[in-house]
C-alpha cells in the first residue's frame, strides 16, 4: 500500500507572501520582516515551484497576487492568525491586569483595531479600558495618572512624549462644497482640538479672513458641519473619513498648505505599568 506524499507549507514563506502582498514590492516586505531581498524572492521562488503557478504578477508598479494567489492570501492569513494566536497563548507570560489606553478619534482607523487585536490575542488575560477624546484632554488626563498610554496629535511633543510617525495636516470639505470659498471662512473645530490654533495661525500669516462658526464638541459634530457645507475643517484624513462625507481640499490655490503634525505616543515610565509599556511597543511598532 503506498500513501500519498505530505505536502505542506511554511509558514514563513507564507509571511513574506502575504507581506509582500500588503506592501506590494520585495523591498518594502524584506524591510518589514528585516529579511534581505534575496531572501525573501528565494522563498517565494520555490513557493511557485512547489505549487506550479505564479502567486504574483510584477510590474513597473509594484508586485500583485494573480487570481490563484488571492486565493492562497485567504488561506495564508487564516494560517498565519491561528499560528499566531497558538504561540502567544502557549508562551505569552502570565500577565493579567488593566491597562487605561486614550486615543483621539482621528487615530482610531485603520490601525488601532489591529493593534488591540493583537494584544488581546497574545494576552488574553488583559483588559484594555479605551478612551476617545481630543488630545488635550487625553494629555490631561495622562498627567493626572488617570491613564497608562496615551496617542495624540501635536506639533511637537511634549516631556516624556515619542514622535513615532510624521503626518501632513490637511483641509477637508464637503464634497464638491463651496465653504472653501467664501470669505470669511467658515471654519469648524472642537474646542478643544489641537488643530485649531495651527489653522488659525496659517490663516492669519496669509491674510485669510476666518469666523469660527461654532465651538462644536466632539469630531463626530465636526464631521457633521463640515459634510453639510457649512464650514471647513482639518484633520488627518484617515480612511473612515473619506468616501461620501469628505474629501480633501487641495492647498495652493484654494487654500494655504498647513503644517505636519506629529503622532506622539506617551507612556508611564514606572515599575507598575509594564502592561502599558508593553502595549506601547505595540502600537509603536504598526503606527510607525
């Protein structure tokens, strides 16, 4: 009786496939992995060899699954995630506890839920209380002890602040809005919004007459004045804010360009919060 030849595959190929996938090039993936480029093409060289076809199709623009690899990128993130979860369950340390994380909304999506997934999943005897607020307050509330790691949005940081990633600040309006226009311009911030001052000083050194027409409380009233066309706002633009509600203002012409704001990640340095200082590594690491 013969028996069929096992077949399997690795798991760190899969890994640099599925890299290579969400980066789209062998550059940017052997960068991620900290693998060399040879490396990383020798693997997915005999991926190819193994399976009989190509998982990839290379361009001028970058490196795409074919129709067979998307198929293969389903199958390689399950793997990968019950790979990942079964190793940090059987070696995560026994930690157990609370950690108090504040973020403001603007840095929620895409990338937060990542994070706290994956902490969750390597320590499941963690609980993660999540505030959402503007960064001043976030900040206050950091100083005051009443939380452990804290992300905010601020021109520079400030004691005991790490900038981990550079960001533009841009104009957002209503799409196909005409607020932009008029003058003085509308413009719509919370009050607490560490955006605010910023665009009031780009528009006072461009001789931009402005009104503040309301003192809104909270993005979410902001987003909505912004998307009725009755003033403009800015922010970062992540991706849940683009679509039908808002859409870049171009700077130039229609309106001066605003400085970048820095993500700046704030962590308690004590013996009593190595929960939070481990999260922090987390966030620091898929942020920047």
């Amino acid at each position: 009786m013969t028996f069929p030849t096992l077949r399997h595959f690795d798991l760190g190929t899969l890994r640099s496939f599925v890299t290579i996938a969400d980066a789209g090039s062998m550059t940017q993936a052997a960068t991620r992995l900290h693998l060399t480029q040879s490396a990383i093409s020798m693997q997915i060289k005999r991926l190819e060899q193994g399976l009989g076809f190509s998982v990839f199709e290379r361009s001028s623009q970058g490196m795409t699954p074919t129709v067979a690899g998307e198929q293969l990128l389903h199958f390689a993130r399950q793997m990968l995630a019950l790979n990942d979860e079964a190793w940090g369950r059987l070696t995560a340390p026994d930690f157990e506890g609370q950690v108090r994380l504040g973020v403001p909304i603007d840095l929620l999506h895409p990338l937060m839920p990542k994070v706290l997934r994956a902490f969750s999943r390597d320590f499941p005897r963690v609980e993660i209380k999540l505030s959402v607020a503007n960064t001043y307050p976030l900040r206050e509330q950091f100083e005051a002890g009443q939380l452990d790691v804290v992300l905010t949005t601020e021109l520079e940081p400030q004691k005991g602040g790490k900038v981990i990633r550079v960001v533009p600040l841009l104009w957002t309006g209503a799409p196909e809005g005409n607020a932009w226009k008029k003058r003085p311009l509308p413009i719509g911030f919370s009050s607490r919004c560490a955006f605010r001052k910023p665009v009031i000083d780009v528009l006072d050194q461009a001789g931009i007459d402005w009104i503040d027409i309301a003192r809104l409380e909270g993005v979410g009233a902001t987003v909505a004045m912004t998307a009725a066309d009755l003033c403009v706002s800015a922010d970062l633009m992540p991706a849940w804010l683009l679509g039908n509600e808002l859409e870049i203002i171009g700077s130039g012409e229609r309106l001066p360009p605003l400085p970048e704001h820095c993500i700046i990640l704030y962590c308690a340095d004590h013996p009593g919060n190595r929960l939070g200082q481990i999260l922090a590594g987390y966030i620091e690491h898929t942020y920047a």
